[in-house]
C-alpha cells in the first residue's frame, strides 16, 4: 500500500499522479472488499454457530456506523467545513463514527465469547473466580490471604454467637473438606 502511494507521488515505473489509478483501486476497491469478507464471514459465522441473533445488530451497526463516517468524509466534508467556517471538518465527524464502529465491532465480540478474556492476564483462566476459601480460620477478611490478628476467632469477632459449638462445628467442617479435597 505504501509502495503504490510512494510510487504514485513520485512518478515511479509505471504509476502516475495525473492517474493515480493505483491508490484509488488500493484505497477504495481493496479495503472495501476485505470490509464486505469480513462482514459475510462474521454473518455466517452467527448464523450456522450461535444459538441467537442478536450479535448479527451489532455488526449492522458497525457497518452503518463505518458507512456514514465515510459519506461524510467524501461528500459531506466541504459543506461542513464551510459552514461551520473552517473550524471543523467531516474527518472530525468520520473518526467519532469510526470510534463507534469500533466500539460495535468489541461489543459484537464481546457477545460471541463465552468468558470474560479481557480480564484473564496470563497463561491461567478464570484468575477473578474463587472455588476455595483460602484461610478458614478468617471468613471475613477483605484480601484473600489475610491473617485474623485480633486474637479471636474469625465467626466470634463480628457475630455474637450463643454457643461456641456453631463456630466450631463450621470450623470442623471446613477442615475435613480440606482433608478430603486436597489442593
């Protein structure tokens, strides 16, 4: 693409800027091409594989959003640069369009997936879920991992239980399921 640009400006083998053939067929024919088999295949991707068809209106969206930012960069550009008096111009109304088209394309993936993998850093899935209680002789501490350092039980220091036994018998209980599950 740089090449046919490059090549066009400076007159080089066989492109000229009096026909700049080259980068118009490179701008427009080529990335409108991989824009439509972009959207058939996530089309036909919905439609054979997904149980439902919402994410089809959000790729709609995408494309209309995209495509008014482009008539507007192309024909609507002049008429509101002067009538605004050359403050602004289309491109500044084409990029907030294609912002959203952007947005619409994340939002169609985040649809389509099943898990939340923008929040899995690293090799391990699912880091954010808690399957275990990590310290049981602490219930209620804020961090995972956090020693009980005020020299009462955990279940004593913030509910004032009638008996003991209860808290024991919790604290018993988590212990043979540790016992019989081990990590």
């Amino acid at each position: 693409m740089y090449f046919v640009s490059i090549s066009t400006f400076k007159n080089f083998v066989f492109f000229s800027k009096s026909k700049p053939i080259g980068v118009f067929s490179i701008y427009f024919i080529f990335n409108t091409l991989c824009l439509l088999i972009y959207l058939i295949s996530q089309v036909i991707l919905v439609v054979n594989t997904l149980d439902e068809y919402w994410p089809l209106g959000n790729i709609l969206f995408a494309a209309a959003f995209f495509i008014i930012g482009q008539v507007i960069q192309f024909f609507l550009s002049n008429k509101i640069c002067e009538a605004i008096k050359h403050y602004v111009d289309g491109l500044f109304f084409t990029t907030i369009c294609t912002l959203l088209a952007v947005m619409m394309i994340y939002k169609y993936w985040d649809s389509i997936t099943k898990e939340d993998l923008e929040f899995s850093v690293g090799g391990k899935g699912n880091v954010w879920e808690v399957k275990d209680v990590v310290n049981f002789d602490d219930d209620f501490a804020p961090y995972a991992g956090q020693a009980n350092t005020n020299g009462f039980a955990a279940s004593q220091s913030y509910v004032n239980y009638p008996n003991q036994q209860y808290a024991d018998d919790k604290r018993n209980d988590q212990q043979a399921y540790y016992q019989q599950h081990p990590q």
